[in-house]
C-alpha cells in the first residue's frame, strides 16, 4: 500500500471537521513547496459566482465532458 493509500484509509475514520482540518493542511504543503497557484485560485474562486450563469447553463452542456 503506497503512502496516498495509507493516508487515505487513516482520513475516512477521522469525523468530518478533523478530515478538513487534514485536507486545509494538504493545502498549506502545496503552498509551501510551491505545488499550487494560491493567487490564481483565488482569481478563480473571485470570479465564479458573477460567471456561475455562464458556465452553468443547459445550452452549453456539450462543453462540459472537456
């Protein structure tokens, strides 16, 4: 069992509150060691309720399997 595996299996006995906890921590370490783009993350997370209508719309479910 690699070591995704093992974390994994340790984190679904953990109730739900501690499991993001985990997951918040995860998120720390990409920052840390330079895995993730906070700043465009935060463009993104800015922008989607004005563009929720947009992206969410019937006519363009043909897009959505992309």
């Amino acid at each position: 069992m690699g070591t995704a595996e093992k974390i994994y299996q340790e984190v679904r006995r953990l109730p739900d509150a501690l499991a993001r906890e985990v997951l918040d921590f995860i998120g720390y370490l990409e920052t840390k060691h330079g895995l993730r783009d906070v700043q465009a993350e935060d463009l993104k997370a800015a922008q989607e309720p004005a563009m929720r209508h947009i992206w969410d719309n019937r006519e363009d479910e043909i897009w959505d399997g992309m």
